[in-house]
C-alpha cells in the first residue's frame, strides 16, 4: 500500500443470521466493524506498528470509516491515540506510520 491509498468500505446494511438493521456509531467516523472493506487483504486490524527502532508493542485496535465517502479515514492505535490513514503504509506484515508520529 503505498502513501495516502485508500482503503474503500461499503456500509453493511442487515446482519444475515438475524436479519436486524445495523445502527452506526454517533461521531464523525464510524467504526469499520459497520462496514465491510472491499478488499480484506487491506485490513488493518491487530497488525502491529513497526517503529523505526523495530518497536513492535503498538497495535492497530481499529479503523475508522468516513461515512460520507466509505473510505477509512483514521486507524486507532492500541494506546488510544487516532491518526489520519495518510499516515499509514504497510510493510510486509506490518504496519509503518511516516513522519515522526511514534514520538507523539
């Protein structure tokens, strides 16, 4: 994935077992778990954050869908900090942020 992609989502719109309508979060994102992602392989969730010293202790906890464009706009990271999927590339397996946002 290369700097500032786009990782499209489309809103989920009935559960299949129960057939009960899915009511998004409040807030300007919305939690991807509402969405599904068009390409799966892209799913950030519980990959680690390579840090430039090799640092792998931070996850992403979850990713965060701008319902006007069903895009993910932000991933959260496991110690509670948002930040812009701009940010993001993926690196094998792991997740590398750009800049220095690992020191914030």
């Amino acid at each position: 994935m290369k700097e500032g992609s786009d990782i499209p989502a489309r809103r989920l719109t009935s559960l299949q077992e129960t057939g009960m309508r899915i009511v998004p979060s409040s807030g300007a994102y919305e939690p991807v778990s509402d969405y599904f992602l068009v390409d799966e392989s892209l799913d950030l969730r519980g990959r680690q954050i390579l840090a430039e010293d090799g640092n792998t202790e931070i996850t992403v906890k979850d990713m965060l869908v701008d319902p006007d464009t069903e895009r993910v706009a932000m991933i959260e990271l496991s110690d509670g900090r948002r930040l812009p999927i701009e940010h993001v590339r993926l690196k094998g397996s792991y997740v590398q942020l750009t800049g220095n946002h690992l020191a914030e």
